[in-house]
C-alpha cells in the first residue's frame, strides 16, 4: 500500500447547482441523488453523463427528513429512513427514472401489497413508494449489490428484506419486498451496517462483527437449531480479567470516579464465537417448497479501546465508514459465459472499516485475514473504497490509497501467481538496481491489475491501453524478481509469464551482449529453469543457446544435462556443450552426464566417441540413467511424445536397451502407458491400427516387472489380442521378437508351462501352424498361468474358431479356466479324443475328479456304442478311462457304472482289477 500525494484518479470536478441545501447525499450507476436540509423534505435527482457533466432528472417528495438513504444497482431503487413528528419511516422509492419523462404521479403502497391488474397502465408511468414498518425504529440501512436484498439495523436486531419481482402481467413486473428475517442480537445498538452476498458487517462505537448467513438443508431435527441460530459458549473474551472479590474490596470507590473500558481483542473465524455477542435466527417468510433456511456462521469480531491521552480518553474515537466490496470475476480472467454484467460471478469479498486516523481492510474467503492497515496524517470523516483505491475525507484533504483488494482476489482466482507483493512513471525504474523500487512498480502494477478486473473492462475503449501498460508492468516486476537476490525471486517466473515476453527477448533484456562474465541471481536462474523444461515452441538462436549453457555452467552446472535435453536449445553447438559437460564431469561424473555426451556425439555423427560413451556402463545402467533424464529418448510437442535422435539410433542398433529403458521409464512415472503406445508407433512409422513388434516387446518386458494389477490385465488382454491377430491374419512380426516364449515362462509369472494334453493336441495339428509356433504357444502359456481374467479374454480370442487345434486348445482352455470341464471334454470327445485322457489325468481332479465316471465315462461308453470297431482311439481311451475308474471306486459303485448290453469280455477284466484291489486292501 502506498499513498498517492497529490494525485487522485479523477478524470474531472464538478459543482452540483442544488436547489436547496444538501444535508445527505449517495450515488447509484449513472445517477447522484441529493437530499435537502429538513426544511424542504424533498430529493434531487440528477444523472452522470460523460466527461462529469451533471443533468437534472428531477426531485420527488419525501415524508420527512431524510436521515440516512442507499441506492441499490440491483433492482435500481432508493431505500431512506426518514423522520416525521419524532417517528421513522422506512420506505423504498421504486421506478424513478420515470420522473425524467416529466410524470409527477406516484403511488404509496404498503410492503407486500398485492396489486390488482386493473392498475397496471398506471403503475407504469408512475413512481411507487413501498412503506415497510418495523416495531423498533430503523437506525441504519444497507442494500446487496449482489441480489438487491436489503438489511435494517434496529436496537438488538437485524431485519432482511427480500427483494421480489411481482409479476403484474405480461407487460409489467414490479418490485416489492418481503421480510424474511430477523436476527435478535442482545445489547446491541448497530450504528453502521454492510450487507453482500449473505454477509453482515455490523458497527458499534468501538466493536466490529461480522457474520455469514449460510444455506442449511431443512429437516425435522434441524428446525430448532436453524430457528434458534448459534449460541456462544460459556468462555468468553472477558472472562479472566473480573475479580472474584471485587463486590467485596475494602478500598471499593464510587462508580463514577471511574470510566471503565474493555480491553481491545481480535478473533478470526471459528475464534470469534468467543465474542459474547448470541445471535438467534427468526424466520419470517411464509414457508413453501423454496423457503430458504439459514444459520449463522462467525466470522471476525474486533474491538477497540479509545484513544488516551493525558488529559483523559477522546470521546470522538468511534468506528466508521463501514463497507463490504465484492469483487467479481471478470476482464482477462473471466470465460464468455461470465462476461456478460448479469452473469458476473463473485470472486471475492472484502470488507474495510475505519477509526479516526486508521483504517482497516479484511479478506474475507476461506480464510479471514487483515490484509492492509492505513495510517492517515489527519483525522478522517468519511472513507470509500473501490477496487483500485481508498479515498479518506480528512478534516483538512482528500487522501488517497491504493488497496490489494483486485490482487487478493486475483491470488484466490490463481494461487500459483502471487499478486500481493506486486503506468508511465514505473519506466523510470526499469533499470534501477535497488529493491527500493519493487515496491513502486507492484503499486503500479496494481492499479492496471483492478482497472483490468473492472465490471466495465471490457466494453471500456482503453482496453488494449490497460492490457499494453499490464504486460509492461508485469515485465517491469520480471526483471526486478531476475535482477534481485530476494526472497521471492520465483515470482520472476509468473510476472514474465503474464507479460507474454518470450525466453529470447528476456534473455535481451538481462544478458549483455559479448562475451563478458556477469553475475546471475535465483530469480533469473529459476526463469529460465522453469521455461527449459517445458515443452515449448520456441526455439533459442546458435548465439542464445550457447549463452543460456555458458549462464549454467557459471551458476547450475549440475542442470546442464536437463538444459541440453529442451526442445528450445536444438540449436547449439554441439561441440561446445560437450566441452562443457567434459569439465562437469571431472568434477561430479554420472551415467546421465555419459548419456547426454553420447545423445550429443549423435548429433555430430561421431560414431565413436558414441560407442566409447555407451560402453562405460552396463546396459542396465544406462536403462537405469534414462530416469534421470527421459527427454534424450522423448519430447513433447504440442502435448505429443515425440521419439529422439537417440531413441532412433537405438531402435536399429539396441533395442532391448531401448525396450529397457522405456520400461524404466514407465515403472517411474515418467511415461504413460498410452504414451509409450504413440511413442513407439512413432519410432516404428507404424499406422494408428498397427502394432509393431517392438511395442508387444515392451508390453511384454513391463509384464515381467510391474506390479499393478490393473495395468497388468490391460497389458495381458493387449498381448493376447495381438497374439491372436497375428495368428488368425497369418501375420508374422515384422522384427524378431526380442525373448522367446521359453524366456518369457522362465522370466515372467504370468506365461505359465504349457500343459501336455495341449501338446498332444498340437502334435496332429496343421503345418501352417507350426510357422506361427512362437505366437501360438505364448497365446497358450498365457492361457496357462492363473493371471489372466478369462472372461474379459473371451471377446479378444472370438475370432479363433474350434476348427483347427490352435482354435480347439484355446476353446478348451478356457472353458477348464472358467470350471466348465464338461464342455471341455466334449469339445475333446468330438474334436481330439486321442487327448482326452491325457486332458482328464491333468485337469479332473480334487472336486472334478467325480467327472471321470460321471461324465468321462458314460460319454465313452455311448460314442464307443455308436461306432463300433470303426473308432480304435475311442476304444483304447475308453479301457484307459476304465482303468483308472476301476483304481477309485468301490466294485459295487464301478459295476454300477457299466452299460448292461455291454460285453461281459470287454469289462470282466477291469471288473477282476477293481475287486483284486479290494482284496489286497
């Protein structure tokens, strides 16, 4: 905060020819009204036009005397409080403007009044008068710019007006009122009010309390609590400073030798429910469907003690000039929809109060914080605060302050940039070295920050004027935050961002040309860090490129790797940053310093200095190493992954190191997996729909090493759709695949043996799919393993028909994976008996076992039947099948099984084997 000497925003001064003596006056929009002296009990009204003209509209009549008045811009009428024969009148003066046409007629309704249709064409052209009477006289007024709802302050309570829009007809709405609220506040006598957005600030004398309104849900056991508001618990800010024996002290003095003051105290958010101030709710609206239900929140409660003197207290320190300012969301950081007056959207909410030479402004958001104090040289009047400013009627002048009021809200609109630090005269400080004049310019840049935040911003004909002077003061703040060795040296970042200056023309106004040694700060380094390791377009000069690696070899060498790896320095010498990295690297090796040396060696094609960098590790270090800097394999542009230079050359000439590499990167969150999906289609030319070999070789790799299990069934599902795309399509990889299945079941949990009847299956199988044996048998390992969800597999392996033994094997296997083994065995029975038995041996056992003569063998019996002598793979599994049942049950239970026109000379010989067993046991 600075004050302004001398200077006052005003563009223009005018003298307001009053007919009559002027006791109380406000302004609302584009109009000023006037009240007279208590002799004439009339208002003037007169309108704003531009260049401060003033242009009578008119006067109207008041009952009385005017004590205090508002203007409200919602709803655009004039509230009074008015005093005749010792009484106060509350009234609202409705549909005025309709004076400047020249009609005199008026209409005095009561609040609430319904009006009947047939008065509608009257109503229209004339002014309405809305009397609202309250049982305690009115002691001070304020209206909502938010929603037009309007606050009276009585002694102990607090009555809220609704503001209603009465639909009369099509042709005309009226404006009325509806009492809806009480707050009962206990010894409390308000001398000021402020009311916004269901915020009430209330003055006393010496005290300031600020309450919230908030929107509860209704129910029946909330009533009560809602009707009664919020009680104050027993600790309060006084207690501890009574005497218990002080009634009974024997040095007790008269009362009125004394003043007795209470000690000043400041609580903030849930503190100030200490303040000893109860407030209890009353409802006063009819209840419908949409009655609204409040209850109270505290927010700050301040009180003050009065000023001392040595000759006794001054009875004129008293509170006043109270106000709450809403600032909306508009200008530069508003969206289309919110740009319109109506659609404004409340970004925040302050609220100021003054003392005689002191004024106060708090923010009032998640937080309640005292943001600036002001200290006038006189003792003030009257203050107003704007956006931009606070201006302070003195007893002598009009002072004037700049406020943070704009930078507040702009910080809760966006934390990450730090306006509170924070235009021709700031020119003159462009290049003073002192951190004197960061002050200034954040003052500065202030002003045109509210300016730009302004409701009328945008239909303002300086709008690029403000937007030019707003860039040039935040590159003003840029160059302080680079120049400087402060402790906020990151907002150098934010202010240069805002300016739209690009990294070149700051590097032009902080590096001097040549090749002397200057001497860098935090906030210049931390720029121009934060800019590098973006994905940007800009792309620095040879000249540019070369100075920034000089810059971080003299202040951050150990970031040289980083800086080399931004798309903005693709145009360096790389010779010299070699140089560079070689004396880093006497000082403090590391793989990713090798790493860079060789990204650069490639981008000289010396192919040597190549193969000696890439050899001074082994590959699972350099994997390794990529982590540290994953831009030598990939870059962003324009959101995209783009493959080096480096990933390239590493593609044709090792590609399990890249493979490698990527997985590393995965495993620590430096690529995403859909990502590393378009970085290695790009790397291979391959088309949206193609899967090259060298990405099912990174699936595969991270299918070894990750450990998250829904990235693992999204990585299975991919590998088995390619496996069996290629195997349906005919379609061999385009590249050898870089591990075997056999290395895949050795290394990886999730391709599990190949069982044997699926080999059998395989044995009688077609030639042509022995051409795809890699394909087919890690589709059936996969099948294998317990890893895969065969149910979300079952869509992925529809185009494998039973037709072939790939497509039977597969059918098979997933119907055993999912306990459905009597499909499975007649899938066998009709397509590959020959592996029936060995199918049965593996898979029925434990729970299943029963289906060897339940299922196993009847079906046997019935097809052996059907076909004779012609099917001897069927006979020979059906004596093996006997066999083995013969072996688990009991002689009655196995002769149960047998056919009875079956041949007693087929069967007595397993017959003889079960009851032999039985003997023996």
């Amino acid at each position: 905060m600075v004050q302004l000497y001398n200077l006052h925003p005003f563009g223009s001064q005018r003298v307001v020819p009053c007919k009559q003596e002027p006791a109380h006056f406000c302004c609302g929009q584009d109009v000023l009204f006037v009240a007279s002296a208590a002799a004439s009990c009339r208002v003037e009204v007169f309108a704003v036009r531009e260049e401060g003209r003033c242009e009578a509209l008119g006067s109207f009549a008041t009952l009385g005397p005017v004590l205090r008045m508002a203007h409200s811009s919602a709803g655009d009428y004039l509230v009074t409080i008015e005093e005749k024969s010792k009484a106060t009148f509350l009234r609202a003066y409705t549909n005025w403007r309709c004076m400047s046409a020249g009609s005199s007629r008026v209409c005095v309704r009561m609040v609430g009044h319904k009006m009947e249709e047939s008065y509608s064409e009257a109503l229209k052209e004339q002014m309405s008068v809305v009397e609202m009477p309250l049982s305690d006289p009115p002691l001070c007024i304020s209206c909502c710019p938010v929603n037009g709802d309007l606050l009276v302050g009585c002694k102990n309570k607090l009555v809220m007006f609704c503001l209603k829009y009465r639909v009369i007809n099509q042709n005309l709405t009226l404006l009325d009122f509806e009492r809806s609220l009480i707050l009962h506040i206990d010894n409390l006598i308000p001398a000021e009010v402020a009311f916004c957005a269901r915020h009430i600030a209330i003055t006393t004398e010496l005290d300031v309390l600020i309450l919230k309104l908030e929107l509860v849900q209704q129910s029946a056991d909330r009533t009560d609590q809602c009707a009664q508001g919020v009680s104050v618990p027993e600790k309060s800010v006084d207690e501890g400073v009574k005497d218990e024996n002080t009634s009974t002290h024997p040095l007790q003095l008269e009362l009125d030798e004394f003043i007795i003051c209470q000690k000043p105290v400041e609580l903030l958010g849930e503190e100030s429910k200490l303040c000893e101030i109860p407030v209890t709710l009353e409802s006063t609206e009819l209840p419908t469907e949409d009655t609204k239900h409040f209850q109270v929140q505290y927010l700050l409660f301040r009180r003050f003690a009065p000023d001392q003197s040595p000759f006794g207290f001054c009875e004129e320190t008293k509170l006043h000039s109270v106000q709450l300012l809403p600032v909306y969301q508009t200008g530069i950081s508003a969206t289309a929809y919110e740009k319109t007056e109506n659609k404004r959207k409340l970004l925040s909410l302050f609220c100021f109060f003054s003392l005689p030479h002191v004024g106060y402004l708090y923010s009032l958001g998640k937080l309640v914080e005292l943001i600036s104090t002001y200290q006038y040289s006189e003792k003030s009047e009257q203050a107003v605060l704007t956006p931009q400013f606070l201006h302070v009627i003195t007893s002598q002048n009009l002072q004037c302050f700049t406020v943070r009021c704009s930078a507040a809200a702009a910080r809760g609109g966006d934390p990450y940039i730090d306006t509170t630090v924070k235009v021709e005269y700031s020119r003159t400080y462009e290049n003073v070295k002192t951190e004197s004049c960061i002050h200034l310019l954040s003052e500065a840049h202030l002003l045109v920050r509210a300016a730009i935040m302004d409701p009328h911003f945008l239909k303002s004909d300086e709008k690029e004027d403000l937007l030019r002077a707003f860039r040039e003061s935040c590159a003003f703040l840029g160059d302080c935050y680079s120049r400087f060795d402060t402790k906020d040296y990151h907002l150098a970042l934010p202010y240069y961002r805002m300016s739209g200056l690009s990294m070149t023309e700051v590097l032009k106004r902080l590096v001097s040309e040549g090749d002397e040694i200057q001497t860098y700060e935090r906030g210049f380094i931390f720029y121009l860090t934060h800019s590098l390791n973006e994905d940007s377009n800009e792309e620095l000069s040879k000249e540019s490129g070369n100075k920034v690696l000089q810059i971080f070899y003299l202040a951050d060498p150990v970031q040289l790797p980083d800086i080399l790896c931004s798309p903005s320095m693709r145009n360096i010498c790389p010779l010299t940053a070699v140089k560079y990295l070689q004396e880093v690297e006497k000082m403090m090796p590391s793989v990713v310093l090798t790493l860079t040396k060789a990204f650069l060696a490639l981008k000289m094609g010396n192919l040597t200095m190549y193969e000696h960098e890439m050899q001074s590790y082994k590959e699972t270090t350099l994997a390794c190493g990529f982590i540290g800097q994953p831009r030598l394999l990939q870059q962003r542009k324009e959101g995209i992954v783009m493959p080096t230079e480096f990933a390239v050359h590493l593609k044709e000439m090792q590609p399990g190191l890249l493979v490698a590499a990527t997985v590393a990167l995965h495993e620590n969150s430096k690529i995403e997996l859909e990502e590393a999906d378009t970085f290695f289609k790009m790397l291979c030319n391959s088309s949206e729909n193609t899967i090259p070999q060298l990405l099912v070789d990174f699936w595969e790799a991270l299918l070894v090493v990750s450990s998250q299990e829904k990235i693992l069934q999204e990585l299975l599902l991919r590998v088995t759709s390619q496996y069996v795309w290629r195997i349906s399509k005919k379609q061999l990889p385009e590249t050898k695949p870089l591990k075997t299945t056999e290395d895949l079941i050795n290394s990886c949990s999730h391709f599990g043996l190949i069982v044997p009847w699926v080999t059998s299956i395989m044995s009688v199988g077609c030639l042509y799919d022995r051409d795809y044996h890699e394909d087919i048998s890690r589709l059936q390992s996969l099948l294998c393993s317990q890893s895969i969800n065969i149910a979300s597999a079952l869509p992925v392996l529809e185009p494998l028909t039973e037709a072939d033994s790939v497509g039977l094997t597969v059918r098979v296997l997933c119907n055993t994976r999912l306990g459905k083994y009597e499909e499975a065995i007649d899938q066998l029975l009709s397509r590959c008996p020959d592996a029936v038995v060995f199918y049965a041996q593996h898979e029925l056992k434990g729970d299943s076992q029963a289906l060897w003569w339940n299922k196993l063998l009847p079906e046997l019996c019935k097809r052996t039947r059907l076909t004779g002598n012609d099917c001897p793979v069927l006979i020979s599994s059906l004596k093996e099948t006997l066999s083995i049942v013969a072996m688990e049950l009991k002689l009655r239970d196995f002769l149960s099984l047998l056919p009875e026109d079956g041949t007693a000379a087929f069967f007595l010989p397993h017959l003889l084997h079960c009851s032999q067993r039985k003997l023996v046991t």
